[in-house]
C-alpha cells in the first residue's frame, strides 16, 4: 500500500468491539447524548480545591453504554484517571462553572442529557491569588457560595430541553430525595443510589432505583 513506518496492533477488546458493532441492535442510532462525570474542583488557592470522591466510573460506563447503542456521545468530564471510551468525545473541566459553561454548548443539539457528574455544590467566594498560608492557633474560616446547578437549569430549558436525567446519591431517605430531586430541578428520570461502605463511590457495582 506504500505506507510504511511503526506499526501496533489494536488492543483485542477494541478490535472485538469494531468487529461487533455491525451487527450490534443500534436503539440509539442518530441520537446524540451529552454526559457529565466525575467530581469538579472548586479552587480555594493556586495549590488547593474542593471536591469529592467520585470516580467518574458510572458516567464513563453510560457513556460507553451509550456508544455501543449508536448514540453520538459528548462526554464533559471533571478530573478523574479513567481513559475516555472508544468512539466518545470527551470535554475536559474542572469547575462547575466551566462544566456549565460546555453543557450550555452542546445542549441545544442534543437529545438526551444525563448529569451524573459529582458537581460540588459550594466554591469560594474569592480564590485566593497566593498559597493560603497556616496560622498557628488560629482557626480558618472560608466564605462559600452556590455553584450553578447544572442539571437544573438544562430541566428548566424553555426551548431546546433535552430528555433530561440526574443522579441521587443519598446517605438516607433515598426515594423521598429522590421524589424532591424529581420536581426541583425538572428532570424527566432521577436515577437514585444509596451510598454505602460497598456502593455509590469508586465502586464496580451498584443498585439503583430509577425514579
Ligand atoms: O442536588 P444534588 O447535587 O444532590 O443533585 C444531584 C444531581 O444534580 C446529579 O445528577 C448531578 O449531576 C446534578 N448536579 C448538577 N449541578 C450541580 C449539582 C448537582 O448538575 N451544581
């Protein structure tokens, strides 16, 4: 063919899914789903932020999910150590606002939309320029403020609103949050997990009750 230079084969589990996927069911063909995954970062100084636990691993495995359904799949994804999926595009963030800020972007071409990123819920009011430094003794006391609630501005979308999903994960009252979640941000299914010492954060199973 007159190409030459180094060559790798692909891994086997890439190869087996491009030699499945034409004759894999593809419900999702010509649909186009935006996901959101893993924690945002909220920074407190140049050297420290605020975040949580997840892992990113239940919004990749949709994404992959998705991908292997047919769907076109936009994955807008916080920090984490996972490689995106073959064949989904990933959007890089750290703040919940610059995750916001690549939502509102692809939301309006889009037919489904699930939130099951982390996103924190407070940032600093003012980051400061300089490392924080310690002051012995002396307790340290930081102003918060809201994040912008991705999912529920997309639910509250006049026009253009996607089929929209969001993620519960609760320590007690699981349905009831989940009910509240439902109506508060106007989503169309809450997807609700209790998290425990087994399930809910860097974890390979889980339950989930849909709402
Ligand atoms: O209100 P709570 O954070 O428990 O809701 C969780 C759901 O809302 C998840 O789907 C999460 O992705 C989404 N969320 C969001 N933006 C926020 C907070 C939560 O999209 N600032």
């Amino acid at each position: 063919c007159g190409e030459t230079g180094p060559g790798r084969l692909l891994e086997p589990a890439e190869l087996v899914a491009a030699l499945l996927e034409p004759f894999c069911q593809q419900p999702l063909a010509n649909k186009r789903i935006v996901i959101t995954a893993g924690p945002t970062r909220e920074p407190l100084d140049p050297v420290r932020y605020l975040s949580n636990r997840s892992s990113g691993k239940m919004g990749y495995a949709l994404a992959q999910a998705a991908h292997d359904l047919g769907a076109e799949v936009i994955l807008i994804s916080g920090p984490v150590a996972l490689d995106a999926p073959n064949g989904v595009t990933r959007q890089s963030v750290n703040t919940a606002t610059e995750m916001l800020t690549a939502v509102l972007a692809e939301i309006k071409s889009c037919d489904v939309f699930i939130g099951v990123a982390a996103v924190a819920d407070y940032q600093v009011a003012t980051i400061a320029r300089d490392k924080i430094k310690k002051q012995s003794g002396e307790p340290l006391q930081l102003t918060l403020t809201e994040t912008p609630d991705i999912l529920h501005q997309v639910g509250h979308l006049s026009e253009h609103r996607p089929f929209t999903v969001g993620f519960a994960a609760e320590t007690t009252n699981l349905m009831a949050h989940a009910r509240d979640k439902l109506a508060r941000k106007k989503a169309d299914l809450i997807v609700a997990n209790l998290v425990s010492q087994t399930h809910g954060f860097d974890a390979d199973d889980n339950a989930v009750c849909l709402v």
